[in-house]
C-alpha cells in the first residue's frame, strides 16, 4: 500500500480510540484508525462494557439524585487506596458530568435509570444496548465524517525522534502522520507477559489459571514498545480490573455475563473449604473488582461461592447455572471439597450471624460475631436448602501497567510531555486506577482522555502543518 501522510493516526479501535478519532475528525485532522483485530471482533474490551459513571448535581435524563465531584473523587480515593493522580482523575470526573450530550451527537442511546441492588441508578448512565451499540454508533459517526479505518492492522512499532512521533509501522508498511493517539489496550492476552508479572505462588505460575474476560487482542505491543523505547511508565503489571469470574466460562471474550454476583449474599471459601475474606464489606458495584484478586492468592486459583434458597433472585444470575445440592455433604462432593471441612466452614458462619434486619439495597445490619475474617453486612445462615454454589476464577479485564501522561493525554519521556504523542484508554488508566475499580469508571476514563487526546492530537498537527508552512 503506498504511503499516505495523515494529520493524525489512532492505533486501536474501542471507545477511548473513537472517541479520540471523532474529536481529531470535528477539529478537522484527516485522521486513520488502525484496529489489530478483525472487522467482527472490532472494539476491545469495550463490546463488553455496560455503562458510564457519571458526576452531576442534580437529577439529570437517566441519573436519579446527585453524584457530586467531592463523592465521586472518594469513592475512587477508596477503592484505589490513594494510589491515584487526583489531578487526572478529576479531570476525567468533570468530563464525565457533561460528556452524555457528545456521546448522543455521535448516536449513543441510553436506557431509563435503573432501580435494585446494584446501586448505580444514582452513579451510572447505561447504555442502550451495551458496549457494543455504543461502538457500532460510533463507528457508523466516524465513517460518516470521513474517518479511514483500517482492519486486521496490528502496530507493531513506532518511529519516534526524542518523544516526537514519526511513523507507525506494521511490518514492513511505513504509515506517517503529524500526530499519533495510542489507544491500543493493555496486555491481559498477552499469557507470557502475565505469566512473568505474577511468577509462581507456592509452586503455581498463578497466571495460569486466569481467565481473560474480554479481547484476546489486547498483547501489550506497542506498551511494551513505548517502555522500551524511553517512555515513563505508571502502574504495577499484577494489578488490573479483574473480577470473580465463573471457572467455566471461556479463556477469552466471557464478557460480563461470566461474572458471578452471588458473593455478597453468601460466603466465599477456597478448596480447602475455607473462608478468606468478608464477603459483606460493601456495596457489590464498589467491591466485585476485588474479588478476582482476592482468588488469585488461594491456592490453585480457585474458589466457590455458597448460598442458599434465600438468596436466590436477589442477584443477577450468570450464563452458567450453579451447582444445587440438598445437603451441604454433597455440595462438598460436586464441589470436589472434604465434606467435614465445608460443614464445619458453614456451622461456624451460622453460628457467628447476629441477626438484625436483612436489606440488601442498603448497608444493614446483619453481621457476624466473633468470626475470622468477619462479614460486616448481609450476613444470614446457610441453612435453607437446595445450597447452591459458584465455581470461581479470576477474570482479568483490563491491565494497570501503562505509559505516564499529563492533562493534555501527551506521552510523557523522562519527564517531559511529548509533543504529538497521545495515549487514551487502558494504556494510560493507571495514572488514575493505580489498584482497585469501581464500577463504570474505565469507560469514564476511556471517554475522558480519549475526547482529550483527540483534540489535542489535531492541534498538534495543526502546528505542525503551521510549522511546515513557516
């Protein structure tokens, strides 16, 4: 293919990369997008995303109540453990309160509010149709303003001249532009790379037993490409969103009906029948992110979660039906779990709940007493038979490792910001998300930075137009 100077190159093709294409495109950059994956398996991680956390002081189209910046920043503050950038991450907040109109210029929908126990009615404005109707809107906005998209178009390097794009390159093919937006995902497929980031437990390559909820395309390429070639990197390669998943579900793609939400309304052993941590410390939609971590220490990766008949209807079902027994002897048997051990788990826990009046829609005062670890909310006996229980892996989303940037989005090389190099989306989400999640803040990030870079990579190609020109 011969060579064709373009004002700005976007490498990847989910949300935060069509975000950056479209804004580059309406600040009138010729802009091309080079997506690794196919035509059918275009988007990434953001075909399995559901919605958007969203700031605002007061009852708006899909939002009931108020979320206010100072709440939003806590929330985050909490489940980060302070290791986040509060300039960057309040940038990306406030754009989250005045994003939605955007979006819906490019022919994003968004459902009603939602009521029930996930508790986001008040924080997340869902998309209609999920992850994927929001990339197919976009995508059908950015071919309409002229956006070239390639697929089947891997990066797997780029010519830069101290910080300065130059180039993107797959294989051989030599692509130049004025100004390059690097949206191109973490390294989550990438099995050799995580295999190295987590080494051996007790024996065990942990990575091993990992499930990757979403694209199989997200290899770390050009991550890796811009670490070694001088970029300042951010985050630590073990953290990531990673989620309780169901053992069954595929290695790649699960998506978000593998996640098992059962968690909060029973307990949660490992395979040696044991409980390991407290499955009512919070609302789910703040803590579901730590789960997939949390299993990552247990032995063999591995974990169940046990209700009972009281529980059913109360959570979100998955794609796969749980395991039923009507004693807990023989959940221990499908299980593959010492029978002894899990009923003496159980006994303990039951004898441990104080009472109080069950309320899964708020923090209630159902807890345990004297119990190890405790569980401070929703805690009720196992003690209704059919039992139930999950399987569990942990499912990693989307990786921390990324490269530095500042509130322009610009890679930043020994400190210094480069000056037509932009990074947008995972690649770039542990400047704010150092561990932990919440639920909806990556699209936030995403939609955020991705807006910020896409302006910012047409002014730098304006100026290097002016510069030429000069």
């Amino acid at each position: 293919m011969a060579e064709r100077d373009y004002d700005v190159i976007v490498i990847g093709g989910g949300n935060a990369a069509l975000c950056a294409a479209l804004m580059a495109r309406e600040a009138g950059a010729s802009v091309l997008m080079l997506e690794s994956a196919p035509r059918e398996w275009r988007g990434g991680n953001s075909q399995h995303t559901r919605n958007l956390r969203c700031m605002h002081d007061a009852p708006q189209d899909v939002l009931t109540d108020s979320y206010p910046e100072e709440e939003y920043w806590q929330d985050l503050k909490k489940v980060t453990g302070g290791i986040t950038s509060e300039s960057l991450a309040r940038l990306a907040i406030r754009d989250s309160s005045h994003c939605r109109d955007w979006m819906r210029r490019h022919g994003v929908r968004f459902q009603p509010s939602l009521s029930g126990t996930l508790q986001l009615s008040r924080t997340n404005a869902f998309f209609l149709g999920g992850g994927k109707a929001l990339l197919n809107a976009y995508y059908r906005s950015a071919e309409e303003l002229g956006v070239h998209v390639r697929y089947d178009a891997p990066v797997d390097r780029l010519e830069l001249d101290r910080g300065r794009f130059v180039a993107a390159h797959l294989g051989a093919e030599r692509i130049a532009a004025k100004a390059c937006v690097v949206a191109s995902g973490g390294f989550e497929s990438n099995r050799e790379w995580m295999r190295e980031a987590w080494g051996q437990i007790k024996g065990e390559w942990v990575a091993d037993n990992f499930l990757i909820r979403g694209t199989r395309f997200n290899m770390g390429v050009l991550l890796k490409f811009l670490i070694d070639a001088g970029a300042d990197p951010v985050g630590d390669p073990t953290q990531s969103h990673c989620v309780a998943i169901d053992a069954r579900a595929p290695l790649y793609d699960g998506g978000i009906c593998t996640r098992v939400d059962s968690v909060s309304l029973g307990i949660v052993v490992n395979r040696q029948a044991e409980r390991f941590y407290d499955e009512g410390e919070d609302f789910w939609p703040k803590r579901y992110a730590i789960w997939g971590r949390l299993i990552s220490y247990q032995p063999g990766q591995i974990a169940y979660s046990l209700i009972d008949a009281k529980a059913i209807g109360r959570f979100m079902p998955p794609v796969f039906p749980p395991l039923e027994a009507q004693s807990l002897p023989e959940l221990a048997r499908k299980l593959g779990l010492d029978e002894s051990a899990l009923t003496r788990t159980v006994d303990g826990f039951n004898a441990a709940c104080r009472g109080g009046t069950f309320d899964h829609a708020a923090l209630d005062d159902c807890v345990t007493a004297g119990l190890t670890p405790p569980k401070t909310h929703w805690a009720r006996p196992i003690d209704t038979a059919p039992f139930y229980a999950y399987p569990l892996r942990p499912g990693i989303t989307f990786t921390y490792l990324g490269v530095k940037v500042d509130e322009r989005a610009a890679v930043h090389f020994s400190g210094q910001p480069s000056p037509n190099l932009f990074a947008a989306g995972e690649i770039m989400a542990g400047n704010v998300l150092g561990k932990g999640y919440t639920a909806g803040v990556g699209m936030t990030i995403g939609t955020a930075f991705g807006r910020i870079a896409g302006a910012q990579s047409a002014a730098a190609a304006m100026r290097e137009k002016m510069h030429a020109a000069a």
